[in-house]
C-alpha cells in the first residue's frame, strides 16, 4: 500500500507549513516534485509574493521536508 504524503498549504502567518513543520525563509527543504524529492531553499520576496523556492519548484500543495 502507498503512502499518502501530506501537502503543504499557507498557515496564518503566510509561511509554507507541512505535517506540522512550518519552513521559513533560508530553510532548505525538499519539494516532491514529478515523483522524486528535489532540494531547493525557501527565501521570502514582496516582489515575488511571499515565499518562494528559489529553484522554481511550486511549493503550495506539494509535499515539503527539511532537507
């Protein structure tokens, strides 16, 4: 049987958060992203709308772990 991996979304403070664990700017995280876990940094950037992978993976609703 699979595992179901649970997706990150915006939590009140605008912030990625996954299972419990809220990343930030500087964190490294992996993103599941087509079937495998890519390493990318989070940074924060008005002009970018928030929080962003600087990388370029989508972050919202994707699976995210520290790295």
């Amino acid at each position: 049987m699979e595992k179901v991996m649970n997706r990150s979304y915006l939590n009140e403070l605008g912030r990625f958060e996954c299972e419990g664990v809220q990343f930030t700017s500087g964190d490294v995280v992996e993103v599941f992203d087509d079937g495998e876990w890519k390493v990318t940094r989070i940074e924060y950037s008005d002009s970018q709308g928030g929080y962003y992978s600087v990388d370029g993976y989508e972050l919202l609703g994707r699976p995210l772990r520290a790295a």
